[in-house]
C-alpha cells in the first residue's frame, strides 16, 4: 500500500514491523485462537522492540511517538496474519490516560511495564444496561475513610485474565453538585472482591472476553488516576482521551485485517486457473471488486492517519471527529475485503488451509465494537452536522 504521507521514519517502522509480524504469521495466530492462548511470544518480542510503547513518553521507556507510529505498528501485525488486540487497550487506552493524567508515581509504575510489555492492563467500561450509553453507568465508588470503594459490573472486558490490572470506569459523587461524575481506577487482577467469569463466545480468538464483578472492592486512595486533586472534569477528560486512540487503533486492526484478507485474494487469484488457461484474476468479476477493496482500504487509513495526527498534535474535538469516521470507514471496508477475499476463493476460502473463513466473524466484530457503526453515525449526524439529537 501507498506511503507516501509517511516520513522515512514511518516507512522503516512499518517495514520492520511486518518483517516482525510474518516470521510468526497467520498460522502461529489461529492456534493460538483455538486453544485461547495469549500470544505470549510475540507480544514479549514486540515489547522488547520497542513496538509496544512506541507511542508512550521516553522518560518512562516509551518512544516517544504517538498513536501514528502505534497505528503502523497495529496495522502492519494485522497484515501479516497476526494482530495483537491487547495492543488496542493496553499502550493505546491504558498507557495514553495514564501519560497524560496519572500522578507521577503511577506514571512510573506503569509506563516502563506498558512500554515494553512486561505490564498489560485492560479497560473495563461497557455494562450490561449501559450498553453504548456511558452517561448510564452504574458502577460506583465511595469513600471510607484512606480508601476507595467500587462495586458494579462490566461485560465484554478483553484479556482480564493475562493483564496486570484493568482501568475501570466507574461514577464518583461530586460534594459541591452530588451529581455522579466519571472517574478511573486501576484495579489490579487479584484485588479481593474483583471477580471475572468468561464469556462463553462464538468467535475464537487469542484473548477472551470477560464479565467482571466489582464487589465491594477496596482500593488505596492512589488507586484513581491523577489523585483527588485532579480537578472536577478530570475522569470526563481521561474517558475521551482514551475513547479517540481506541477507535483509530480499532482501524488500525481492521485494515490490517483487510489488507492480509485482500493479499490472499489477489495472490490465489493470479495463480487459480479453471477456464481456457488464464488466471481468474483477469477477469473483471473477479478483479474490479478486488481492486475496490483495495481502494475503500487505502481511503479508510487516509482517515485513519488524519485523526492519528490530529490527536498527536493536541486537537481532541478534531481526533473526536476524524477517529469515528475513521473506525467506520476501515470496518466497513475490511468488512467487504474479507467477503470478497473468501468469495474469490471459492470453497477454498472457507478452509482452514487458506485461513480466511474465521475471519468472517472477527470482520463482522469491527463493525460492533468498540464503538456500533449506527452510534458513530448518530455522532457524525448530531456533532458534525448540526442535525437534532434522535437519542
């Protein structure tokens, strides 16, 4: 694919990157997917790398870039058959709230972990009756005395299991108002209180979903991100901060994932012959949807890099819009990649062989999380458009 908005720097990080992602390949990530596995291996070696917190401060052993060298480092792992989800939660939401609003010693028990993939952290927001509504969340917390007190409930928390601590979301009551505000917590995997149940899923994949039970858990005051003087709209700040680099990570994973779809496609369509000797890829029913696929996915990471600097030089509201448009258009396009790709196979596609079929389902899961395409409209109707709120 094209680079050419891309500094030499950009181009030897994606090159290293995909060398990085095709010595484990497609393979090493189904098996994986199948047994449930985290891909230990090759999350170690990209965090050994450098490739894990490239977007995290130096100082805290980061790279000092932002979510455009994280975007390459994603995308280019997804195109090579092997993507790291966690990479979407951990440095991306986790590792930028906690840069840009934790106190100094969060700061540095976490960052040097995070960036080099030693720590891992998961993000606990959506609920069970909240669903896309944040402004619902029931999970609360208390003061008792020097400590916190949550008790709530989340669902579809990814990789609880393998990380070190998950970010939760919760509501705090503000003295002045005695309105409920958001706020963050680290929570760390064996807090008494803090339970996890797996979510028996169709989807295989590496890293599993879990419903959590926040059950009376007590955490120290330094549990909550940037302490009790971080000021009234602090937890409102932290949320976006890390709802903007989900959404361009989660376009970085599926253009990833198209472009390794679409390569398949193309290669077995250069090779398979059924009728008077010519490749089936010269025909135009096989070769013009090819080639728009290729097209939706080059036009999804234009968007994708727009908001990826847009957050990287500050502008919140601007990266708000652009990430949103940038998730749809790299769903919607990975969506029909993948269709097309098993469909230019035949049979074939729906083998494990070829590896593609699986990847019907985790295409269709683009378009869901973690943000629905009808929401994202909703936003773009009502924040760009001016039009009237219909929710």
């Amino acid at each position: 694919m094209s680079t050419v908005l891309e500094t030499e720097e950009h181009q030897a990080l994606r090159a290293a990157v995909a060398a990085l992602g095709k010595r484990y390949g497609r393979e090493y990530s189904t098996a994986l997917a199948r047994k449930g596995e985290h891909p230990r291996e090759l999350w170690s070696e990209a965090g050994k790398l450098g490739y894990l917190g490239v977007n995290l401060p130096e100082e805290y052993g980061g790279g000092g870039g932002g979510m455009a060298e994280l975007s390459i480092v994603l995308e280019e792992l997804g195109a090579a058959g092997s993507p790291l989800l966690m990479m979407v939660v951990s440095p991306a939401i986790c590792g930028t709230v906690i840069a840009r609003f934790g106190t100094e010693t969060q700061k540095q028990q976490w960052l040097p972990g995070l960036s080099d993939g030693t720590l891992s952290m998961s993000f606990g927001i959506t609920e069970p009756d909240a669903g896309s509504n944040s402004h619902r969340i029931t999970t609360t917390a208390r003061r008792d005395g020097e400590e916190w007190v949550l008790t709530g409930r989340k669902v579809f928390i990814s990789g609880v299991d393998t990380s070190d601590a998950t970010l939760v979301v919760g509501r705090t009551e503000d003295a002045r108002s005695g309105r409920l505000k958001p706020c963050l917590f680290i929570v760390p995997r064996d807090t008494p209180g803090f339970e996890r149940t797996v979510i028996d899923m169709e989807l295989h994949a590496a890293e599993k979903q879990f419903e959590l039970v926040l059950d009376e858990v007590r955490l120290p005051a330094d549990a909550l991100v940037g302490g009790d003087t971080s000021g009234a709209d602090a937890g409102l700040l932290q949320l976006f901060a890390g709802l903007n680099p989900e959404r361009i990570m989660g376009a970085a994973f599926a253009i990833g994932m198209g472009r390794y779809a679409l390569e398949q496609a193309v290669e077995y369509a250069k090779t398979r012959t059924v009728w008077k000797g010519a490749p089936i890829g010269s025909h135009q029913a096989i070769a013009h949807p090819l080639a728009q696929a290729h097209i939706e996915l080059e036009l999804a990471r234009l968007m994708m890099q727009k908001a990826a600097k847009l957050y990287d030089d500050g502008d919140d509201a601007g990266a708000g819009e652009a990430a949103n448009m940038a998730k749809y258009a790299a769903a919607e396009a990975c969506v029909k990649a993948v269709d097309q790709a098993v469909h230019t196979l035949g049979g074939n596609g729906l083998t494990r062989e070829y590896g593609l079929a699986s990847l019907v389902t985790a295409a269709r899961v683009s378009r869901i999380a973690p943000v629905s395409r009808e929401m994202i409209l909703n936003y773009v109707s009502h924040q760009t458009l001016g039009l009237p709120k219909s929710y």
